[in-house]
C-alpha cells in the first residue's frame, strides 16, 4: 500500500484527514506517542482537539496509556489489531508491548520524523531496498540478501534508532538517533554504510542527539572525519594487514618478544576506536575488509555537496521516563477523564532543532 492508500484506510475508521496521517506515521515507525506529538504534528496548540482525539483511541480500544513518572504526562501505544489490518501490516513489531527504554528510543525516533517535514519516511526493509533498486542496480547490491530474501542492512535501517527516507528534492536521507550508550555504534553504523552511499548520487545523513548528549556534537563530527575525510593509502592498507596478523597471533596485551621495533611503530600509529573496528571487521571479513577505508568516494561527496551530515538535537530531558505502575492497577486518564488501566512508561515533550 501507498501512503496515501493508508492514510484513506485509516480515515474510513472515522478519523480526519490530519488524524489519520499521523496515526499512520506513529503506527509505522514507533507504536507510541505523547500528546504534545499530536499537537506539534497538526500545527495546533495542546489542548481540547488534542484531547478529544487520544479520548478517542481510548475509548474504541485503539490505544493504551500509561502514567508516567511524577504524573507528568501519559504515554499511548497503539496497538489495535484492526488499525494495523487496515494499513496492511496485521504483524507489526509495533503492536507488540515495549520496554520504558525502548519507548523512550522510539518517542526520540519519533520527533526526528515529526521535524523533518518533507521527509517521505520509509517504514519496512522491503521498501528500504526498493527504493535503493529504485536508484540504481549498483546500490541494491550494497543490500545483499539471505535465502529468505531479507537483507540484515535493510532491517538495520528500519531498526528503532534508524531511518530511510526521501526528502522533497528526491535526495536519499539516512537518519540515526545516536543513544548515551551507543557512542561507539555510531562509528560503525557509518562504517557499515559507506558501500552503500558511496553509489546513492545525493544523499544526507541526519544525525539525531538527545538534549543531554548535546556536548558530543563535536565528537561526532570527529568521528565522521575520521571515518568518512580520512581515506587510508594503500601501503598504509598493507601494513594495516600486516600489524592485524601479528597482533591476532599475540595474547591480548602482549607485544612480540624479542622487541619488534616495526610492530611497536604499527601499535603506536594504529591505535583508537577507528583501528579497533577495522580489526574486528578484519578478523570476521579478511583484507577485504579493510577495502572501503581506502575509498575516496564519501570524502569527494561531502567536498562536493552530493553528501551531506547534519545534526538534530532533540531539545528536552527524557530522563523522568520510567515505570510508576503494575499491570492491572488503575489509573486517571486525563485524555478521557476516566479510569484506564496500564502497565508500563514513558512520555515528555520537546522542541527539535537542526543545528548546521
């Protein structure tokens, strides 16, 4: 189904057009929301609409809410088994129950998307490589597939701190929520990717912080010029292989005895996050691994325009998201001015910037 078709789908159930569009991008990309989401989306201010509509959910057994900690706002996952029919995904992850913290993921997931407007999101792996077959055949080999017919990269980008998506002008945009604990899943999330920008004519990868990572904008322009501007010679290649050999055949820590002072140079120039990637990729994948650090072609793409990085901090505190309740107890609603029952977590607001 297009989007379009969806959207129609989901307006038939007896919601309005604004309604039915975000219902079909929460339903496609989170599974859950907060108020001020709705709000933000619709242009409108929080208040009686906002309410009405999530009472709404509520009462047709569309959505469910949870209280959050400090009773400072409510969290509602939609999961109705009909809504999802309609839009023709029945067996949606999203359906499923979700853990606070991997609510508060998809929450932050979900204002990148609401403040990139005229970005078409894409919401399955499915869709992911199609559009890239779309672009060209040499792209779709970059996603290569299992027996199954599933392509682990396609799925990784269709994961809760990853998306795909087509801006207004038709250009390729690859975004990624950057977690406090997944600093160094950054490093590899662009190493991993690189085969398969390096043949997208333009594209922009968005970088995604919360508020309270804000500080490592910096650390994350680092890594990209170390991954992406800092292409490694040939011969810097070679003795990469060559040092890699020799420390796979020491105990780790170790250095070779009698001293090695070619071994000891290697240790000294080969050091950082960068180097110990290339090793693990090296000890699963062989020389050829180390191939796409050799490349020249994401450094001429972002010298020439064609690629772009851009960050987006999300500007709030997610951190009073947590459990407050046990599975059957009952609760206040403030959408529906009723009793409700919940079990888990999670809300807040924010206000998203892009800063250059």
């Amino acid at each position: 189904m297009t989007r379009e078709a969806r959207v129609v789908a989901i307006a038939e159930l007896g919601f309005t057009d604004r309604q039915a569009r975000f219902l079909e991008l929460v339903m496609r990309h989170a599974g859950v929301c907060v108020l001020r989401q709705y709000s933000a989306f619709a242009g409108i201010v929080h208040g009686q609409k906002t309410r009405a509509f999530f009472a709404k959910l509520l009462r047709r057994g569309y959505a469910t809410s949870y209280v959050c900690r400090h009773n400072r706002g409510r969290l509602y996952h939609v999961h109705h088994a009909g809504l999802y029919n309609v839009i023709g995904e029945p067996n949606s992850r999203y359906r499923r129950p979700v853990s606070a913290s991997r609510a508060t993921c998809r929450l932050m997931l979900l204002d990148a998307l609401l403040a990139s407007g005229d970005v078409a999101w894409l919401g399955t792996a499915n869709e992911v490589r199609h559009h890239f077959m779309a672009l060209s055949t040499v792209a779709a080999a970059a996603l290569p597939v299992d027996a199954e017919g599933r392509s682990s990269v396609a799925e990784g980008l269709c994961a809760d701190t990853s998306r795909v998506g087509i801006d207004s002008t038709g250009r390729t945009v690859l975004l990624h929520l950057v977690m406090p604990s997944g600093r160094e899943d950054f490093r590899t999330f662009l190493g991993r990717h690189v085969a398969l920008l390096s043949r997208v004519p333009a594209w922009t990868l968005r970088v995604v912080l919360p508020r309270a990572m804000a500080q490592a904008y910096e650390g994350i322009q680092r890594v990209v010029a170390d991954e992406w501007e800092t292409p490694l010679h040939p011969h810097t290649i070679d003795e990469l292989a060559w040092y890699f050999e020799q420390r796979r055949r020491l105990p780790a820590g170790h250095f070779p005895l009698p001293a090695d002072g070619r071994f000891d140079r290697a240790a000294i120039a080969f050091q950082g996050c960068r180097f110990d990637r290339l090793y693990r990729r090296w000890r699963r994948s062989g020389v050829g691994a180390l191939s796409d650090s050799a490349s020249t072609t994401m450094s001429e793409a972002l010298a020439s325009g064609s690629g772009r990085v851009e960050c987006l901090i999300l500007n709030h505190s997610y951190d009073h998201l947590a459990p407050v309740i046990n599975a059957g107890e009952r609760v206040l609603d403030d959408a529906s001015n009723g009793p409700h029952t919940g079990s888990t977590s999670g809300s807040s607001s924010l206000d998203p910037t892009i800063q250059p």
